[in-house]
C-alpha cells in the first residue's frame, strides 16, 4: 500500500497541481514546502524572492514537525521536500514511491512566464531552476539507487499527466 510519496519536479511542472489531485484520488493529505514558505514573512520571504532555497536545517526541522501531525499519520503527498543531500540527511521521511515530473527548462520557463505570480521574475526564474538542477539531481539519483523514482512526462494537459501519474502507480 503506498501511503507515503514524494513529488519533485522543476517549478512549472506543476506538480502542486498533479500532487494535489492524485492526494484527492488515493485519499492522502497533500502538503507542500512552497506553500508552506510563501506563507511567510520577513527573511524567508527574501529568500524566495531572490530564487534561493530556504537553509537545509530550517526546511527540515519545519517539515518534520509538520509531519508529526496526526493529520498525515495515514500518509501523504509531499511536495518539493526533501530538495538536496542533506536534507535527506537531516530528515528522510520514509516514503514508499517517488514522482518526478519532467519538463524541460524552455517549456517551464514559458509556463512560469504566463502564469505571472509575483516570485516569478525571470532572474528568479532562471535562478531557481539552476539551483533546481544543481540541488535537486543528487535527490533523484539517490531515489532512483533506492529503486523508489517514476519519472512522468510533464508536457500536454492536465487530465493528461495525471493519468500518467496514476497508470505509472499501477505499474
Ligand atoms: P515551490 O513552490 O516548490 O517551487 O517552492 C517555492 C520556494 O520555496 C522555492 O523556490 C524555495 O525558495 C522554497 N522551498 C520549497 N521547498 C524547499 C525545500 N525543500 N528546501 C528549501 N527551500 C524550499
């Protein structure tokens, strides 16, 4: 029984999207770092601003208390955490399957542009998604080792990706 995902995939992919209506298909709460840290005020704020990643200790910590909850005791969908080695290392939630949403720098670039939210400058467009690829690679590899990684085309609708999410789950 999977009861414990993980979504990854570069910003645009839209995986807050897929990972919210696959949550409401298998039944699982879904919760996502991004959401979380938008919430947020002050330094945090700067941060996402500037298209940097929240520090690994912070993010761990947040996401480890989050998920002591009794809400997410029967499993969840989470959304973009773990993001680097070491928060693997500082906190690695036992999860039972891994979805990565694949779309490639041109295309997220173009959706990011249209959908115009106010962290999505260019500079911190084009910033997030190197710091996606530098960060983030490492995290797929090691759940790929782990046999746990689906990867799942992100291009075409919505409708579409996540029927590649769901026959993927039933593979
Ligand atoms: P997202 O909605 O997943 O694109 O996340 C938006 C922003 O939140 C990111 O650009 C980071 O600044 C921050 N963030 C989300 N998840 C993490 C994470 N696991 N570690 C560090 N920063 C994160």
């Amino acid at each position: 029984m999977i009861k414990k995902i993980l979504f990854l995939g570069p910003q645009g992919s839209g995986k807050s999207t897929q990972g919210r209506l696959l949550a409401q298909f298998l039944g699982l709460k879904y919760i996502s770092t991004g959401d979380i840290f938008r919430a947020m005020t002050g330094e945090i704020k700067q941060i996402l601003d500037q298209g940097k990643l929240v520090d690994d200790q912070i993010t761990s910590k947040i996401v480890k208390e989050k998920l002591k909850d009794k809400e997410f005791k029967n499993g969840f969908i989470l959304d973009g955490y773990p993001r680097t080695v070491e928060q693997i290392n500082l906190f690695n939630p036992d999860f039972d399957l891994v979805i990565y949403l694949n779309l490639s720098d041109d295309e997220a670039i173009k959706r990011l542009l249209a959908r115009g939210r106010a962290d999505d400058t260019l500079d911190a467009i084009a910033e997030r998604l190197r710091n996606y690829h530098n960060q983030t690679d490492p995290v797929l590899d090691y759940f790929q080792e782990l046999g746990l990684l689906k990867q799942i085309d992100g291009t075409g609708s919505i409708d579409l990706v996540q029927q590649r999410i769901r026959d993927a789950i039933n593979d």
